[in-house]
C-alpha cells in the first residue's frame, strides 16, 4: 500500500447520471496530459495539479466503490488523459472486483496503452469515449504540445490507430466526441473526420464554452450561434446518422 503521502491521488464526482450513458455512475478525474489544447477549462488537472479541498486518494476511491457498489453501476475514468495514469490497470481492476462497468474517456493519442488495457479481460473497458479535437492532419498546428513532447507528426497515425482499435467495440459501447471550437472546427474538419470514424458511431458534437481556457485568448472567442451548431450537425449526419449536438 501507498504511504499518506505517496498515495495517488484523483478528483471523485460521487454521482453522474450524465457521464455514462444508461447508467448511474461516478467519475474519477486523473491528473496529466500528453495536450495542451488552448480551449481546456480542465487544465490544473491537466498539468498535474489537484487542489488540496478536491483531492481523493486510491484508498478512499475503493471504499466509495464498495460502499456504493448496490446503487451505482458504472464508474467513469477520465482526465487529463487516463491512459497516462501508471496505476490505471489497478483502478480499473479495482473497480471490476466490485462488479462495476468501466467507462474510458481518451483523447486518442496513446493507441499502444489502448490497445494494452483492452487486451487484457480484467482491465478492458465496458465502454470507450475518444475525443477528436478537428481534423488528425491539423493537430500538430492547431494544438499545443508539452517542450518534451516529440514525434508530432505521428498524430494522424496514432488518432486513426486509436479510431481503429475503438471501432472493434459494438456501436452501443463507444462514441467519439468533438467540441465546436471555432479556429479548430470548420466545416470541412467535420467532414474529414466523417470519414475516419465508423458510420454505425454515435458521434456527440459540442458547443464551445469561452470560460476558463488554457489560453486566455480563448475566453474572447464566441462559440458559434445554434443555427451554425446545428449545421455542422448536418454536414455530420450525412455519413453518420448518429451524429448529434450534445
């Protein structure tokens, strides 16, 4: 076990009933990012910084689930971006023993850790959510990456690998997810992205929220009207019927 201070540590909502679709859950925010997306209201958590009133150690996280496993059925692991997290399998295992279904949030980045915790029963999610933030071919000049970060061009591969290894699960147990950014989403990147992810995909389009970005200059940008929201959802429907404005 993890001293008092060494302990890993998360940020615990104790109950969603929006986090995981058709089930009762609770999520569980890990710290770390391998992105520096300029419109993250997420980004303390993002950089590794969890404030001290929020923090929720692996030892009080198990005793939630177990103290709440008759009444929740589904336990939702997020970020930053999870797959980073060294004790993801642990938690993920943890959370199985207690009968629960997993849910992963991802940003698509990490394919081979995908593809690791999906290959093994006890630490395979129920269901994958991947965000696709525009078009894999703009990531390397639309988003900011850590100094130590390499290899940026790999991002298309690595985005429609982890498409790839997503579209092995039933259309009911997966969904991709887009934010309506204007400077990263223009109608051609909804397009684009049509094309790479299945055409049985429930695809969950989201406005903007100018609140609290990583960039400040992001707080200025307006997010488009609902006339302009809901085009995008069209030019989305014509290859994925599921597509829909969260």
């Amino acid at each position: 076990m993890f001293s008092q201070n060494d302990e890993p540590q998360g940020i615990l909502i104790k109950t969603t009933l929006v986090d995981f679709p058709g089930r009762v859950a609770c999520t569980f925010f890990l710290p770390g990012c391998n992105l520096k997306c300029p419109y993250c209201y997420n980004h303390e958590l993002a950089k590794g910084i969890i404030p001290p009133q929020d923090r929720v150690s692996l030892s009080e996280l198990y005793a939630h689930l177990q103290k709440r496993k008759n009444v929740l059925s589904g336990f939702v692991l997020t970020g930053g971006e999870a797959l980073l997290n060294p004790h993801l399998k642990e938690i993920i295992s943890e959370a199985k023993s207690f009968g629960y279904k997993i849910k992963l949030d991802t940003n698509g980045t990490l394919p081979e850790k995908l593809k690791e915790i999906i290959s093994c029963k006890d630490t395979k999610p129920d269901f994958i959510a991947m965000d696709i933030k525009t078009s894999p071919y703009k990531y390397e000049k639309k988003l900011i990456f850590p100094p130590d970060f390499s290899k940026k061009t790999e991002f298309p591969e690595k985005i429609l690998k982890s498409i790839e290894i997503i579209a092995e699960y039933p259309p009911e147990n997966r969904e991709f997810r887009t934010v309506l950014v204007p400077t990263l989403i223009q109608k051609e990147d909804i397009e684009e992205i049509s094309k790479i992810i299945p055409s049985d995909s429930i695809w969950q389009l989201a406005q903007f929220i100018n609140e609290n970005c990583l960039n400040s200059e992001f707080n200025k940008i307006l997010p488009f009207t609902q006339k302009q929201a809901e085009e995008f959802v069209k030019i989305a429907q014509k290859r994925i019927k599921n597509a829909k404005l969260r």
